[in-house]
C-alpha cells in the first residue's frame, strides 16, 4: 500500500516542509501524525511563503486532502488561525479538505501555563521546551486526564469538561507557587466557540486512511521535529514528548504494520538544533555566523515557530546512520546544500573517539554523547552558487562529492537534493 513517510533525520528544522510540498503533487492525502504548534513548516512558492505549524504541508497544493492525526496535540486557536491564513492565502480549507482525529488531544491555556511554570521550576535543568503546552498536554493523555477532539462533539459536556481541567490545573499552579488563577469559566466559553468551528472537520482519520490505501490511493505522512528529538530515541531528556520517527506516523494515523513502502529522510547539510541538551559537531566561531545567516532571510536558522538563533554545526554521520536504523529510511533528502558554497574546507563526522578507540555507531543512542570527540573526515569545498542547477550532472564535482561521501557513509542513496528555498530549488535524481 502506497504509504510514504517523510521524516527528520536531525533535531528537525531540516526542511521537511519543502520536501513534503515536493512529494505532495502525486499524492492524494497529506498528514500530520505527531507534534503539537511546536513544530514548524516553511514552504516558498513564488513571492508567497507559508509558514505551518499544524496544517500538513502538502496541503498547498489543492487537490491534497489534508489529515490531522490522533499522534498530534493542537491547540485550537493556533488552528483556526492557521486556516484562517492560508485561506486568505487563496488557499481552499473547509471540512471536506481538512479531517481531524477525533483521537487528536486538545491544548488549552492550562496546559500552555504548566509548560512554563515546569520549565521554569527546573531551574539550571531547563529542557528549552517552547513553552506552548506541548509536554503537558501528552502528560495528560498519557495519565488519561486529557481532553480529546471528539469531546467537542458534544458542547455541553466539552465546556463542563474544559471548566474542570482549568480549575485542575490551577491546584496545580498553586503547587507550584505560581500566581494566579486561570479563569475557568471565560476558557470553557471558548473552548465551546471552538468545538462550534471545529466539530464539522472532525472524524475517524484512521478508518479514512485504511480506506485511501485500499483503494490503491497515496498518502504522504510527515511528522513533526526529528529523530533525534524523539521521546524514547532521541537525545534525552532534552527531546520532545511525542514520537516524530517513522514508526510513529502508524501509530498516529491509526494504520497497520506494513502500510509504509517509503520512508524518506531529510537531512540538512549541516547540523543545526534549537534548545538545550548534546551536539557533538557544533561550531562556535565566525563559520557558525556564516551557515546561521542573520535572520534577515526566511530560510536563515532561527526557529520557525520560536524564532530562536540554532545551534549549528558540521553533518553528523554517525547521528544519521543511527537516524536511519530507527525510522527504516530508505532513500534520503539532503537540502541547503546552497548554504555550503564559498567554504573553501567542508567537514563531516564519521565517527567518535572516546580515548583511543573510535566508534562509527553509538554505543548506548543518543542521550549521553559527553565525552565524545568527532571523528572528521575532510572534503575540499566548491565556490561556485549552486542555486540555479536543476540537474546531477550540473552539479560541481566537489558539490557531488559531498554527496556521495554521504551516500557511501550511509549506505542509502540521495535522491533529492534542494539547493534554495524556492519550490523549483530542486535537483531530483
């Protein structure tokens, strides 16, 4: 069955949004299965930029259905904002192009008020958490205290539901010697406005999906941040509190083992990450100003949805094969390769050392990477811009050659190569 899915293969930020609008024209649905308003996708078509934080991205192009899955957290507000936007984009958002789980957990300004006062009780542990009620909000799903989307099919009890939560949450608070009190009943008002908007998009995307792929139909599924911010996989504690591997996208769509024939990695060609915790390869001098850029630009690396300067530095490789091993990847995606051009010296990690022996996978995953020095190989750089090539053969040879150390060093091939952030940016091999 014609499931693909596109997943970051770093700490996200890698530019799914742009490949997923480029796999998007053949697809017949596109989905989000995982993350919360957290997330952020970037998608350039022409002098028009879409910025989404829960919408899929593929949803730009109109023939595209559109699902939100019950993997996901969501804030309704943020959503109906979002759809507010893309339809004085030009763009068509209305209940027979738009489907929400009804499984999807609901974020509210308790949940977005614990994220801070947690984040800020940690003190010198903060995680670096975006502060939007992401965490909080899969806690109470997972101690099945949350509020869930199909819950607003039934206004009354929904309002009498959110009043509760709200007055829970305020205990809560004062637990923490917090401030305060949220007003319950001006939120439980709200939140039933809400569910009146949001009520007619909301169905069983599972059951919807089983469907698509039985018909011999398409689906592209994309998640939210990356590998290795993943809940059980990533760089913990300093991970996001969903699952955005491949794995994920059955489990957040409501769909079997064997759905997936496709499992696209993104990959940015450098490393970059937002927030606390490990980073191996980073870079701290005027090279690290060079690849961040000054935030001037759409594309530059601060934080879609945060705007927070990224951390940056050289491509991990040793993060990738580890990347590709947990999600099943079978081809990879490599974008800004661009923002490489003009380095005269480019460097890539294949291994670690920890005192005189040198590991090409990591011992123990990602959580504790203190202690371990990179490994480098290096590769000379090209000066010529790249961004106008729309071929392999075009390429500069040392811009190929790039690629394919990272082919060899994966053992997967790259099949699309973006090199800007315009839609038309894209070598595909």
């Amino acid at each position: 069955m014609p499931l693909s899915i596109v997943v970051g293969a770093q700490w996200g930020d890698e530019g799914k949004g742009r490949i997923v609008d480029l796999l998007a024209v053949e697809a017949d649905m596109v989905a989000r299965y995982s993350g919360g308003d957290n997330a952020g996708h970037t998608v350039s078509v022409g002098d028009k930029i879409f910025k989404l934080h829960l919408l899929p991205s593929g949803i730009i192009h109109p023939h595209a259905l559109g699902l939100l899955g019950n993997g996901m957290v969501i804030n309704p507000e943020v959503l109906i904002n979002e759809m507010d936007k893309v339809r004085q984009s030009g763009i068509l958002i209305n209940p027979d192009r738009i489907k929400i789980s009804h499984a999807a957990h609901l974020i509210t300004p308790g949940h977005i008020a614990l994220d801070a006062a947690l984040e800020q009780a940690r003190g010198d542990q903060m995680i670096g958490t975006t502060k939007r009620g992401i965490g909080p909000a899969y806690t109470a799903k997972v101690t099945r205290s949350g509020l869930r989307m199909e819950q607003m099919l039934n206004p009354e009890k929904f309002e009498s539901a959110v009043r509760d939560h709200i007055r829970d949450v305020n205990s809560q608070l004062k637990n923490l010697n917090c401030m305060g009190n949220l007003d319950a009943d001006k939120i439980a008002q709200e939140y039933r406005a809400y569910a009146d908007i949001l009520a007619p998009y909301i169905t069983e995307v599972g059951l919807l999906a089983y469907k698509t792929l039985e018909q011999g139909k398409s689906i592209l599924a994309e998640g939210a941040q990356g590998t290795l911010l993943d809940l059980d996989h990533g760089t913990y504690p300093y991970v996001t509190s969903s699952t955005p591997t491949a794995p994920g996208a059955l489990v957040g769509l409501g769909l079997g083992v064997g759905a997936a024939d496709r499992v696209i990695g993104v990959v940015k060609a450098f490393q970059a990450r937002v927030g606390e915790g490990p980073f191996p390869t980073e870079l701290f001098d005027d090279l690290a100003l060079r690849l961040r850029g000054t935030g001037a630009n759409d594309w530059d690396e601060f934080g879609t949805t945060t705007g927070r300067p990224r951390r940056v530095g050289w491509l991990d490789l040793v993060l990738l094969r580890y990347a590709c091993r947990i999600n099943g990847i079978t081809e990879l995606a490599i974008t800004k390769l661009d923002i490489l051009s003009g380095l005269k010296s480019l460097k890539i990690c294949s291994g670690y050392r920890v005192r005189e022996e040198v590991y090409p996978d990591l011992p123990l995953g990602p959580a504790d990477l203190l202690g371990y020095e990179p490994v480098y190989e290096e590769i000379p750089g090209w000066e010529e811009d790249i961004s106008g090539i729309r071929s392999w053969d075009d390429l500069t040879e040392r811009a190929q050659n790039y690629i394919n150390q990272i082919e060899e060093l994966t053992g997967l091939p790259v099949k699309i190569i973006s090199v800007g952030p315009e839609r038309s940016q894209v070598i595909i091999r």
